[in-house]
C-alpha cells in the first residue's frame, strides 16, 4: 500500500516528513525504485508495441486495398475478354 501513497506525494517535501518516509521498510531497500525502473521499461515497451500494430495496421490495409484492385483489373480483363474474345494484358 506504501508504494501506490507515495506515488501521489508532491516532488518537494519537508525534512520531518521525508524522515518518516525514509522510515518506511519499502524504502529502505529501494524497493520504490526498482518498481519505477520497470515501470519506465514496460511503457517504453507498451509505446513500442503500439507503434509497431499501427504499422502493421497501415501494411495490411495497403495490402487489402491492392487486392481489391488487382480483383478489380481481373473482372475488367474478363468482360473484355468475354466481349471481344481477346486477351487483356
């Protein structure tokens, strides 16, 4: 319960109540810190991530959209051919 207090305390503290604090067991033994530095570590990750599927996100709607063409290029191809009985390159 200590670490999730003190994650709301303001930055500049008075010297009595950053003596109690440096009282507390969790932070004796840096345990607040280690708890940040993974904090820091699985956001950058998390940012990470969420790039990358935004790209990939982008790539496969780009890919969707040359099918629909290519789809699009065949049945012309094939009205023509069935029209004028010649091949459409």
């Amino acid at each position: 319960m200590a670490p999730a207090i003190l994650g709301f305390l303001p930055k500049k503290l008075s010297k009595k109540k950053k003596q109690v604090l440096k009282k507390l067991p969790c932070l004796k033994c840096g345990f607040l810190g280690k708890v940040e530095e993974q904090l820091d570590v699985v956001a950058k990750g998390t940012y990470v991530l969420n790039r990358d599927f935004d790209t990939l996100s982008q790539l496969v709607s780009r890919l969707n959209d040359e099918v629909k063409h290519k789809k699009e290029m065949i049945g012309i191809c094939l009205e023509r051919q069935r029209e004028d009985h010649r091949f459409c390159l």
